[in-house]
C-alpha cells in the first residue's frame, strides 16, 4: 500500500533543479532530500533522516467514485502548500486506508522545482446506505450537513467498519448533545426495509418518543379499512415505519392500479407535557401521491417455449381495461414461473416490463421467458428410514426417472405428500431434509430427502 522503508515503488525519478531556477536554500534542501530518497534509495537509509520536509506542489486522487479530491485532500491533510515529511505522507495514506472506505490505497510521489507531487490510487470498498431510524428532531440534510462540518467524508453511506463509521457516530452523538437531547447512538447493519440488501441502521437508545397519531394526507389510505394501525401507542421507528408503509399501506394502492404511488418523507409533530424542556410524544404526518391509476393493456410475451395462449392468459388472470392489480399481476406471475417448473424448468426467469402510458392511463406489458434446461428425473436418494419404509416411499414416488422434473410435485411431496404416506404406519420424522441436485451437462436432477 505504501512505500515502506526504502523500497521504490512505480515511481520516476525527476531531475530535481533546472537551469535558472533558484530557490531558498531551505526549500533547496528539502527537495534533494525527497528527491534522493527516491533516487538513491540505499544511500537514504544510511543518509538521509526520516523526517526530511518538502512543500506539497499538488495532489491527485484517482480510483474513487465516492469522493472529491477536495474532500480527500482535507481528509488526508496534504492540501497544497502544506510542508510534509515522508513519514506524514505515509501516515496520511495509513488515515485514508483506515476510513473503511477504501479496499485499497497506494500511493506514489515525485520532486518537482515546484515541490513534491503526490498521487493516490484508491478503490472504493463497499458501503450500505445509511438509515437514520430514531431522529424525529432532524432531518436527513441537517444531519448529513453535521457529519460533514464535523470533517467526515459522508455520501449518505457508511462503510462496514473503519474509522469512519465511529467518526460519523460521534459527529451525530455531538448534534444530540448540542440539542439537549439525552440518549446513545448504536448502530448495526439491517435488512433494507423499502429495497434489497442491507442498510446500516442508526438509533437513539435511551431516550423513546412514543407516538399517539398516524395521519395519511390520502383519502384512500385514510379511510380503507385493510390497513391496521400497528404504528400508534409504540416508540416511533423511521424503520419501522417504512416496513409498515411496505407491507400494510403501499398494497392498498397497488391493488387498485396506483402503481407509481409515491410515499414522502414522515412529518413529525411533538407534543406532550408543556412544563418539561422536551416533547415526550409525537404524531406522524405520511405524506401520499397516489398518482396515476393504470389499466391493464396488452402483453407482448417473448419465450423460446412459449405456452399455450389460453393457458397463459388463464395464469395471469388479467383482463384488458380493469386495473392493473400489481398484487395481481404479481400472483400471475408466480402461476406462470410454477407452471413452468412443473415441465422441468427449474431456472426459469419471468421479466416481465411495464410500459407507462399516463395520457391513457394505461400500461403494456412485454415478457421475456428465459426458461434455460429442461430437466428430467434422475436418482431418488433417501436416507433416515427403514427399508421397509424406503419401498413404501418409492412406491408412492409418482415421477419415474427420465420423465420430466415435476417441481410442484416435489414441493407438494416435501410439505406435506410424504407424511400422508406414512400416516397410517408407526414411521415417524420431525421433518424432511431435501435437496435438489441438478445435472447440467445430463439434463438430469437428482432429489435427496433425509428423513430426520
């Protein structure tokens, strides 16, 4: 990562003077002495001490998506003009390095008339969104714009470890404390609650705001009796506002064809005791634009193996001008990919690609059907069971080998099929281990069950 001791890495020496130029004999000697360090290596070890300065002329970052070298540059401390030693260079590098937003960092510099150059090579390491979940009293900008003013390179991420992550900890603990606000900030890497993957989760521990009112702007999320009120009379959660938004609120909308509804960011009014320095409740605000309600128009559907028109249709459920049901549509879907699955398509993939038509109010829809190998019945392994018991499985095993892989079979067998074969006998098992074990080149797949 760095230039440890005396060894050279990637770096040409420069000719430290040209003609005409003169210098003070303090910059002069300055220089030389970064200039030999990189031009005699054995004979700096022995010569020159450790601790030799030069101006910095300019620094380059490159490698980085995620910072500008601005930002950097504060970060590292090697603004130009700045007076450093190679020990300081290296100790900015090892600051950088130790950030946890980096998988890697390398530098490499150079002696100029103008002073020393240097030039980082940075790889960005992966980071999580992070998600303020117990702040009421800020905003995301507000809070944001403290990290930064604290000297932390923030872009609404954080790293998975480093000195970063407790640097924005502490710079968000310092706002809490300016405000008077008691309380611990932890922090932890959770499921995303609106998206795949993970987010990194920060929180007040100590200090709960329970909330008294759940208000919607929307009329139709005011008022449709399906969404159940597990928000009111619990601590607010950011996080757990945006699962309930997810799982309870967005369905009503999609439902009915709002497939674009938008949910804003929570409005959060406090309240509670006048006589104390800090509100102790609050009611949250959820602002909702439904958008457009689409209808359900034409499907393009594009498939090596297509199916039979009247059974696809049948499987989607769709009908031509209702509206576009996207829990509908979504089970539809789920029919199609089983239906291929019970044909031995184990890796099929539905894509399925809206086409917005707002002046209409209507979508098309064009599905690719990738439907890969189809398999056929290998080997049935079973293992846990008696032989008695084996030859009574077998002889109610329904798909023989080399017939085509029946998925839904299987499933339906593993879940429940297998027990009713037993359930008039003394065998018994907690539950069924399976595994797929599917052959490419073959074509094959092989089922083993574990009775445990």
């Amino acid at each position: 990562m760095a230039l440890p001791g005396c060894q050279r890495r990637g770096v040409r020496p420069q000719n430290r003077r040209r003609g005409g130029i003169k210098l003070p004999l303090p910059a002069l000697l300055g220089f030389v002495l970064l200039g030999l360090e990189l031009f005699l290596p054995s004979l700096l070890c022995a010569q020159v001490p450790a601790d030799a300065t030069a101006k910095v002329a300019a620094v380059v970052f490159t490698g980085s998506k995620r910072f500008s070298g601005d930002e950097l540059a504060r970060t590292a401390g090697l603004a130009p003009g700045t007076v450093v030693s190679r020990k300081q260079i290296q100790a900015a590098a090892d600051r950088l390095s130790g950030l946890g937003w980096f998988s890697e960092v390398s530098y490499k510099f150079k002696t100029t008339a103008k002073g020393v150059e240097i030039d980082f090579t940075l790889h960005d390491a992966p980071s999580a969104p992070l998600w303020f979940d117990y702040f009421p009293w800020f905003t995301d900008a507000e809070l944001g714009a403290a990290i930064r003013a604290a000297g932390v390179p923030y872009d609404g991420t954080a790293p998975e470890s480093g000195t970063a992550l407790d640097a924005i900890r502490e710079a968000v603990a310092g706002l809490l404390k300016a405000h008077h606000i008691p309380g611990e900030v932890e922090g932890e890497m959770v499921p995303a609650p609106t998206t795949e993957g993970m987010v990194e989760r920060f929180r007040v521990v100590g200090t709960e705001l329970p909330v008294t009112g759940l208000e919607f702007s929307d009329v139709i999320a005011r008022k449709d009796p399906q969404i159940v009120d597990t928000v009111t009379g619990k601590p607010y959660s950011r996080y757990m506002l945006a699962i309930f938004l997810v799982e309870q609120v967005r369905p009503v909308y999609t439902s009915r064809g709002y497939l674009r509804v938008k949910f804003g960011d929570p409005v959060i009014l406090f309240a509670g005791d006048p006589t104390k320095a800090l509100a102790n409740e609050v009611t949250v605000r959820v602002p909702i634009e439904p958008g457009v309600q689409y209808h359900w128009g034409e499907v393009t559907w594009k498939s090596d193996v297509p199916l039979n028109e009247e059974l696809r249709e049948a499987l989607l459920g769709m009908t031509p001008g209702e509206p576009a049901d996207g829990m509908k549509m979504q089970a539809g879907w789920d029919r199609i990919t089983r239906e291929y699955q019970k044909r031995g398509y184990l890796d099929v993939k539905i894509n399925p690609a809206l086409e917005y038509n707002d002046a209409e109010a209507r979508i098309a829809c064009t599905v690719e059907v990738a439907t890969g190998i189809q398999y056929r019945m290998g080997q049935l392994v079973l293992t846990g069971l008696s032989l008695t018991a084996e030859r009574q499985l077998l002889a109610n095993w329904k798909i023989a080998r080399g017939d085509i892989f029946d998925k839904i079979y299987y499933d339906d067998f593993v879940n429940g099929g297998a027990r009713k074969v037993f359930q008039n006998t003394p065998v018994h098992f907690l539950r069924i281990g399976h595994l797929l074990r599917p052959n490419a080149e073959t074509k094959t797949v092989d089922v083993l069950l574990d009775f445990q």
